[in-house]
C-alpha cells in the first residue's frame, strides 16, 4: 500500500511536489503524507488524459469491459486494507467501511463493465427523409472531484460508468483521505489500464478549481457541499460545459402515525446516523405525529443511549470521530446554535467525556425544533438530529418540501402503499420506504439545491456520452 506524498499520471506512481500531512480521525496523530497536488501537476494529469483519449475512446466495450473487470479484481485484493484505511482518515465505522470502501467499488466496476456490453453505441430510428442514425460517444476527458466521506465509494461512482463510457479521467481526491485515493492507481496498474485514462491528483479547493476551469476537460463530476457546488456550476456554466453536481441535503423523515417504533428507531439508526452524521442523504429531520411526539422524542433517545461511540476500528462501534478538528468545530457550532433557540436538547450536545483524543462528537437530539431553525434547514454534517411536530400527511409533505434542498427523504410507515403514497408528493431525488438504502441500479441525485444530473443505474453511463445525430436519405440498411 503506497502511503508516501504521491500523484498517479500517465500510468506512474511519483512523489507529489507538496505534502500534506493525513490525520487519523481517531486519534488526530498523523497517519500519512498526502499529496497537495499543483497546478503544474493538474496539467499533466489533465494532458495525460487527453493523450490517451483516442485509444481508449476508440476501443470496443467488450475489451473495455474485460479491463473493468481487472479493475474490480485488483480492488477486492486490496479491500482488507483499504477498508481499514479510509476509517482510520476519516472515521468511518468499520462496520460501514467493509461495504462502502471494500465491497462496493468492485461490485460497481462490474454493474457497468457489464452495461457498457448490453447498451449499444448506435440506434436506428426512422425519419422523413429516410432514416437517423442516434450515435453514444464519449464525452472526452472528465475531471472528477470527490469528497472525503465516502472517498472510495464516490470516486467509484464517476470511475465505473466513465471508463466504461470511454472517457479518460483526471480524479481530484480529498486532502483528508489523500492516501486511499492511491489504491485505484495500484488497481489500475495491476490491472493493466493504459496509461493516461485514470490520473489522480489528491489536493486541496486550489487543485480543484484549477482542474474543473481547466481548458482540456470535457465535463465536470462533483460531489460536495452545495456552496462548492454553486461555485463549479457557475464555472461550467460560463464554459458551457457539461456538469454533473450531487450536492448537500437537509432530509426529511415523516414518521407517520402508524409506525411501528421499535422497526423505526432500528431502520433510522442508520438512515439518520449512518458514518456518524457525515452522509449528504440522511434524514436528519425527524418530522413527528403530534399524537405520538412523546413517544417518538423517547425513543430516539433511547436509540441514541443505546449507541456505542468510540473506535471506529472496533465493529462494534455505531459511531466514530468527525474527519478533522474542524468539522468538529463546525458541529459544535449548530449545537449552540440549537441551544440559543426554543429547542431543547434532550441528549448528546457535547464531545463524550470519555474521548479525550480525535473528533468526536456525541449522537445529538433537539426537539421542539421549529421547521424554521437553523438546525432544521441547514445541513449540519454531523450526528444531529431536529425532531419537529406536525398535524396530519398534508403538513407533514408541507415542512418535508419546506427546505432549500431535495436530495433524499424517508417515510416510516405500517402502510407501504400509504408511505409510497407520502413519498410521492415530497419533492426529492430519493425516498426510502421503512428503510433507506441506495440501489446502484437505480439513479441517485437531488433537485433543487441538491444538485443537477444523476448518478448510478443506467441514467450513470448515459451521463458520460454525447450523442450525434447522423441523418440518412435511403433505407436503414444502405
């Protein structure tokens, strides 16, 4: 496992010109050097990447998808130690890194290794004239910019259907998780990938700015805070250049007055807690039956008192440190802020007293939160849940609806059809019914300040293609 300052360009493994240091979660001790790429370093990556466009673009899926599948192998290989690592960068429990940075890049290389075969490059469709040929192409070189979350699930989430669409890739990881970035450079060196179709450049905002306004790129994948998100959008925007954002959220789950607690409380201890608060999806509102708020308030504190918060390594931890001093600061923050409004905090609100070291922050639960607060309609990032009443479905789609953001929702029901019902009038990317959990084969992102475009599913791939139109006088088969 390479651990030292490095960059990956044009299919070489090479010290960084800069470091910067990586710190356990955990601990705060420095794990690592990571790479603080250059603009310098930008622009080969981004060179590298244009050079290899041709040949990669141009081979058949069949061959590109035989390469995936390497890809995937050499990942799983490394999964043991990959897991491990990305919960020592950012604190992510084990029990979720085992799927979200182990298990799942692998299984994503292989969804669209297998599309890439089954999706074809041509369409024939008949017109006045004769006949149009609808032709997929590559959508040339893409810069990936990918937060320190979820780092290998997310980057997997722009890799596997751009590689598998023919493009080449310039991936600009996180500073914070700067060393498991490499892990996909030694796949993809062992894997066989050409030269020049994968660069990663781990850095800071610099970095990435500098990549995303770069004249060699094509289009733009990020995912990232909203406030990022405007800024890169505004950049594409003026290049005319194609853009995917999945962005922020502040998600609502609408426990209706049928629900059953104890399968609630067990479904939101991850769809509400899940990699300790650090997840743009979860429903981080908790919008209670008036007729039941007592009971809901109880239960997520006995939820919440029921939580191991300690080592991240250890499976039985449910939660781990934030990722840095100061995403702890900034949860911190919402917490005063919850505490100087009318709500009231009922448990957590502090760093566990038996924590002394790394960033840690205690599950958190306000109720009595109005819909307006700022812990209500600001994304926190961090395990802080707002409990906020309401009177019938009609208000509770109300306050769902009733933020700047649109990227997940859940509905806690005994009625599927009644929930599916709910969900249908939230305004949203995705809901979960009793549950939450993303399905690969299907498409994921938000709408409104949550982002533009999708990811994963078919809508994934289709993401990195250009189409042309080639029109034909004549029959079809001329």
């Amino acid at each position: 496992m390479t651990t030292g300052a490095s960059v990956f360009i044009d299919g070489r493994l090479r010290r960084a010109d800069r470091a910067e240091p990586v710190l356990e979660a955990a601990t705060s001790e420095p794990l690592g050097d990571g790479a603080s790429a250059t603009a310098a370093e930008v622009d080969e990556a981004v060179a590298a990447a244009r050079a290899a466009l041709a040949e990669w673009s141009s081979a058949s899926p069949d061959h590109r998808a035989e390469v995936l599948g390497g890809f995937a192998a050499a990942l799983q290989q490394r999964a043991r130690t990959t897991e491990q690592l990305v919960t020592r960068e950012n604190g992510m429990p084990m029990s979720l890194s085992r799927g979200a940075n182990g298990a799942f890049p692998a299984a994503l290389l292989r969804y669209y290794a297998q599309l890439i075969t089954e999706t074809p490059i041509e369409e024939i469709r008949p017109s006045v004239i004769g006949h149009t040929i609808v032709r997929r192409e590559p959508v040339g070189v893409v810069a990936a910019v990918v937060p320190w979350n979820y780092p290998q699930a997310l980057s997997a989430f722009k890799l596997a259907p751009a590689l598998a669409a023919g493009c080449t890739v310039v991936l600009k990881a996180a500073p914070e998780t700067a060393l498991d970035a490499l892990v996909f450079a030694e796949a993809a060196q062992e894997c066989g990938l050409p030269p020049g179709v994968l660069n990663i450049v781990p850095g800071a905002v610099e970095a990435g700015a500098h990549l995303v306004s770069h004249p060699g790129v094509d289009k733009v994948s990020f995912t990232g805070s909203t406030a990022a998100g405007r800024a890169i959008g505004e950049v594409c925007g003026r290049l005319l250049r194609p853009v995917t954002l999945e962005l922020g959220g502040k998600s609502a789950a609408i426990i209706l007055d049928d629900a059953d607690l104890d399968a609630t409380m067990k479904g939101l201890r991850s769809a509400s807690f899940v990699n300790n608060g650090q997840t743009c999806y979860l429903s981080s509102r908790i919008l209670a039956p008036r007729s039941r708020y007592d009971d809901v308030v109880a239960a997520l504190v006995a939820l919440v008192d029921g939580m191991k918060v300690g080592d991240p390594l250890d499976p039985a931890t449910d939660i781990g440190p934030l990722v840095s001093a100061r995403q702890r600061e900034r949860v911190l923050g919402y917490i005063e802020s919850g505490r100087n409004s009318e709500a009231k905090l009922v448990v957590g609100g502090s760093v566990p007293a038996d924590q002394p070291r790394g960033w840690f922050v205690a599950p958190t639960v306000f109720a009595d939160v109005h819909n307006s607060d700022r812990i209500a309609q600001e994304e926190i990032f961090g395990p802080v849940l707002a409990v906020i009443p309401y009177d019938g479905d009609a208000e509770a789609i109300a306050l769902a609806n009733d933020s700047e953001f649109g990227l997940a929702g859940t509905v806690w029901s005994g009625d599927d059809d009644r929930a599916t019902e709910v969900a249908r009038e939230i305004r949203t990317g995705t809901v979960g019914i009793n549950d939450y959990q993303l399905d690969f084969r299907a498409p994921f992102g938000g709408v409104k300040a949550s982002g533009i475009g999708r990811e994963l599913g078919p809508e994934g791939l289709e993401a990195f293609f250009s189409l042309k139109s080639i029109y034909r006088t004549g029959p079809a088969d001329c």
